[in-house]
C-alpha cells in the first residue's frame, strides 16, 4: 500500500527483478538514497517482440487494475498494481 504523495521509483535488473518505491523526493534520485524504501515489489521479466531502443516507462490498463512496465534493448519488466 502506497500512500498519497511523492515518490521516486527505482528498479535493480537482474535475474530477478524489483521494483523499487522509495520516500526520497530528491531531484533526479541519484545516488540511490538507501534507507528510504517504502516497499519493494518482485517484477516479471520477459523478452520483448523486438529490440527497444528508448528507455521506455508505460502504464498497461488490465482487468485487474494495471502493470508498470519498463524496457530496454531486449528486456520487459512489469509489476501488477492496482489503485484503491
């Protein structure tokens, strides 16, 4: 449970994924600002149809609520979440 408010997302690449929601609200959230995750959330990985060239961060509607899906190059990773 997120509540409202500003958040920064992070997510740690791998063989198993995680996304990542932290507290900080500093610019740009680099370095990492360790200690203030609120939660961490496992995220699916799979490979994409076709290579992806831009960094890409979308929003997925599905009947359940909606995914969080990043990719990159050759990697999709998504996380279910819904919005209560």
């Amino acid at each position: 449970m997120v509540p409202a408010g500003t958040y920064q997302i992070h997510s740690v690449p791998g063989p198993s994924w995680q996304l990542i929601i932290s507290k900080s609200t500093q610019p740009w959230g680099i370095p990492y600002p360790a200690g203030q995750d609120l939660g961490r959330a496992p995220m699916t990985v799979q490979k994409t149809a076709a290579p992806v060239e831009l960094l890409t961060i979308a929003i997925d509607d599905t009947p359940a609520g909606a995914t969080l899906r990043i990719e990159w190059g050759t990697v999709s990773a998504r996380a279910p979440f819904t919005v209560g």
